[in-house]
C-alpha cells in the first residue's frame, strides 16, 4: 500500500486540519475508549466517506461547513478508520 496521489493526499491533509478544527472537541480517532469527549471516539467504525458525510452533515457544528470541507473531512476519517 502506497501513499496516496498528491491530490488525495491534500485532501487528507485538509481533511485532518477541518477535524481538528471542528471534530476534535467532541470525537478523537485515537484507539480504544474516549470516555471524556461528548461524541466519543470514531476509530473503530468502517464507514466510507459518503457515510461520514451523512452524519457530519447533521452533526451540530459552530458554522456549517463548506461542501469541499465537508468531502475533505470525511475523506479523513474514513482513511484513519481503515488503518494502516
């Protein structure tokens, strides 16, 4: 397994800047439990990046993101759930 294209991996590089920006209070992809945070950890689901979309879309965020961040940030979780 390779590193990923120039684009995609701008787009991951985006993707980890807007979750720490906006995800990072709330959820942390770091292994095992998050006891502390309110929406808890995200590192042990398998969902694809249209299936983060979907829920980032609803979560309650202090503005709304942009549709390009919206793609970045789930590109990002989805590629840190699946693991090295």
């Amino acid at each position: 397994m390779g590193s990923p294209p120039p684009s995609a991996a701008a787009r991951l590089d985006e993707g980890a800047r807007v979750f720490s920006a906006t995800c990072s209070g709330c959820h942390t992809l770091a292994p095992g439990p998050s006891p502390q945070l309110t929406g808890g950890g995200l590192r042990d689901y398998r969902l694809t990046p249209g299936q983060v979309a979907g829920f980032v879309k609803v979560m309650p965020l202090p503005r709304r993101l942009s549709a390009r961040e919206v793609e970045a940030v789930s590109s990002y979780v989805a590629h840190v759930e699946r693991g090295p």
